[in-house]
C-alpha cells in the first residue's frame, strides 16, 4: 500500500533536501535529527529514518532536556520512546540554560551548542522548522523593521544544520504523525499568548489569510526565498569589494562612502564578522555604518563580544573594549 499523501510530502522533502547539489559534500554523512517530541521533528525523524534506510546512511536523534520545566525528563523520556517505535535509536542531552538576555534565547544557544558538539564528525543535523515557521519569521522580521537578512528567514541548508521542511505545512507534520501512529508532545508554549510569536499564529496569520484570500503562507515563504537569492548576490559583490576597500588593518572610510547603502552594509558585516565580532543585529550595523554615511565625530558603536568600532584618520578599525586591535 503506498504511504498516506502526508507521509509521501515528508519524506519526499527530506530526500531532495539531501539530494540537492548544495548537499553533495554530505553524500553518505550521518543525519542527526533534533527531536523535541512536537510534530514537527517527530515527523521529521520518521521521514529520514525511511530515507536514511534508503540512502544506507546512519541516522540517530538527540533530544535536549534544557531543564526548564518540571518534567522535562520525562518529556524527554516519552520522545525516546517514540523515536524507538519508528527505529530510531536517540540520545538525551542535558544542558544547563544561564538566563542572561531572555530564557527563550538561551535554551536556543545552549540547544545548539549542544546539537553541533554532540553529533557525529561530519554529521547533518536535521531541524523540524516547517513553511509556517518561516512564514512567521519573515512577517516579525517586517513588522519589527529589520534588515533583509533577517526577513530573508531561515536557509534549508546552512551546514550542519538542514531544514528539509522548509516548503511542509505545520499540519502535514500532524498528519504525518497521526498517519504514522505517533503521538506529538504539545508545547504548552505554543498556546500561550503571551508568546508573540504564538498571537502571529493564531490572530494575525489567520487575518491576513482572510484578507488576502489564502496562500499568505506560502507567499511569506516565497518573499524569503527571493530575499536570499538576492542577498547571496549581495554577498558575492560584497567580497569583492572589500578586498578593495581595505587599508591599514583596517577600512578605508572615503572608498566605502562611495558605496551603494546595501553594499556598503554588507562589506561591514563580512568585514566585522571575519574580525571575529559575533552575532550583529541590524541595529548594531546601523551605528557603525553611520560612522561612514553619516560622520560628525561621533564616537564608534560598542558591538557585541566587547568589540568597539572607531573611526579615526579615515580609517574604521575594530578595538576590543581597552583598545587593543582583535586578536592582538
Ligand atoms: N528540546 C529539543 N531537543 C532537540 N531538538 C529540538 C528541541 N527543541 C527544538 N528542537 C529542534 O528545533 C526545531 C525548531 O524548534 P522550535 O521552533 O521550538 O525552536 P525555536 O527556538 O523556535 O527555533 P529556533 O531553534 O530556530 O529558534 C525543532 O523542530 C527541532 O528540530
């Protein structure tokens, strides 16, 4: 009998995931599926189990107990248990949140810090995010202002991490699992409106699909799609034209000035983020491109990792807090 049409729309993601051109330097790699124990990436350990099969490739899930709610073991415990019902052998990760800057952003780092040290050398680490998770992604992104690269949402592939259900419906993982005999763990979380992201997805996407008569969906995910074509073009022209604007460890202001807007923004960002400044936001970015387009004397911003950016003699040059040169 052939599988359920939720079954085959899962599968058949995960396998042109791994078979796509930008995939081939992981032909033959082991996957490793994070599992929460939600539909999502049940669902989505259930489809590369079938696939890993076919491919003759080890496949194995890591589920991460962050620790943060009573029972989290046990929660953990239960997605183990499911995993074992399709084949899947799973490992249970314990990490240690530190709160600092919003629990929510910390369970994330610590989860993939977690995921990227635990999996085999080489490994792909498969994550459920689904169409409707960038959909989402990309209208905060419009609604918050944010710069293209956050609007642009997530990457299928941005190794090791792999999306291959980038273009599935959140209720094709459902159905996949009702399918499958699978019983998802329903976050409590994502019913609870005080959420944002949770009222974007049960007030305002229904709207808009209201609205606009359907396929907001999908057209979200499609703007974020061209997004990132345009923004790996960007990159491309970019490199090119740091390597022009370098000058004395540093960038050479009046070249850069010269500079289209988004250009010159992205030559910043490559540039910071190969002096080893991690993690810019686009309001970070902001500041330290108006020490080129907007210059009164200002002082540099402070960016992340304790870095400072200065702009003295015409020149922009990254210092860490005492003013000594990265890496210095
Ligand atoms: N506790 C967990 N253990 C293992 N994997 C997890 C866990 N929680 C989430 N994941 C993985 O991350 C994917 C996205 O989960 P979710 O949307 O809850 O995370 P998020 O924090 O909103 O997303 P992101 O991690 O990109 O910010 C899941 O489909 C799953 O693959």
């Amino acid at each position: 009998m052939p599988p359920e049409p939720a079954v085959s729309e899962t599968r058949t993601a995960v396998r042109r995931l791994l078979e796509s051109p930008d995939a081939a330097p992981f032909r033959g790699s082991p996957l490793v599926v994070a599992c929460s124990g939600g539909a999502d990436s049940l669902a989505l350990a259930a489809a590369a189990a079938h696939v890993a099969r076919h491919l003759d490739v080890p496949a194995q899930a890591i589920v991460v107990d962050h620790g943060l709610q009573v029972g989290s073991g046990a929660i953990a415990e239960r997605a183990v248990e499911q995993l074992a019902g399709i084949g899947m052998s799973a490992q249970v990760v314990e990490v240690a949140v530190d709160g600092m800057g919003g629990l929510e952003a910390a369970a994330r780092k610590a989860r993939y810090t977690a995921l990227r040290a635990e999996r085999p050398s080489g490994a792909l680490v498969l994550l459920g995010h689904t169409l409707d998770d960038q959909a989402e992604t990309v209208l905060l992104g419009l609604g918050r202002g944010s710069g293209p690269r956050s609007i642009a949402g997530m990457r299928p592939l941005d190794p090791p991490w792999a999306r291959p259900f980038l273009g599935v419906r959140r209720a094709t993982t459902e159905a996949a699992c009702r399918a499958q005999g699978l019983e998802p763990w329903q976050d409590p979380h994502n019913s609870d409106p005080r959420f944002t992201r949770v009222r974007l997805r049960t007030e305002v996407l229904p709207l808009l699909e209201e609205v606009l008569q359907g396929g907001v969906a999908e057209a979200l995910a499609r703007t974020a799609r061209q997004l990132r074509e345009d923004s790996d073009a960007l990159g491309e022209v970019a490199e090119g034209e740091l390597s022009r604007v370098r000058a004395d460890h540093g960038l050479d202001c009046a070249e850069l000035r010269l500079l289209p807007a988004a250009v010159r923004r992205r030559v910043l960002r490559e540039w910071l983020s190969a002096e080893g400044v991690p993690e810019m936001t686009d309001a970070h970015l902001r500041s330290a491109d108006a020490l080129v387009a907007d210059w009164r004397g200002q002082g540099g911003p402070a960016l992340p990792g304790d870095f400072v950016l200065r702009r003295a003699h015409g020149r922009l040059r990254v210092e860490t807090a005492d003013r000594k040169p990265p890496n210095g």
